[in-house]
C-alpha cells in the first residue's frame, strides 16, 4: 500500500493512514514495518457468503491530508 501510494513507511502513520471495513469485523490491516496490507481476522467465506457464488469484502483506504 504504501508503495501504491508512493509513501515511504514512517508517512503512513503520520497520515494516520488506516484500512477501514463495513461491519464491526475489521478483516484487513496495514502491516506497520512493511506497509502491506493484511488479512487482520480469519476470514470464513462460508460464513460471510453463505449462498453467493461470488463472495466480496469491500474496504476502503483513509489517508489524512492531501495526496
């Protein structure tokens, strides 16, 4: 993410960058030495998407100030 975003590593905590799911379940987290993102919780497909053929978690990445 952070090379994504063309931030080098300490930016992304002073951008208060953070990974933000819908639900209280946060699945995914930046990984603070490498900037990757991670699977922050285990994920159960059969759980979240009990009869869709197609199982999605949408996130969304916030990142304070301009880019």
């Amino acid at each position: 993410v952070a090379k994504d975003l063309g931030l080098q590593l300490p930016e992304l905590s002073d951008r208060g960058v953070r990974i933000v799911t819908e639900g209280r379940t946060q699945y995914f987290a930046l990984h603070g030495k490498t900037g990757h993102l991670v699977t922050a919780e285990r994920i159960d497909r059969e759980q979240l998407c009990r009869l869709v053929e197609k199982c999605v978690l949408r996130c969304e990445l916030i990142v304070e100030g301009q880019m």
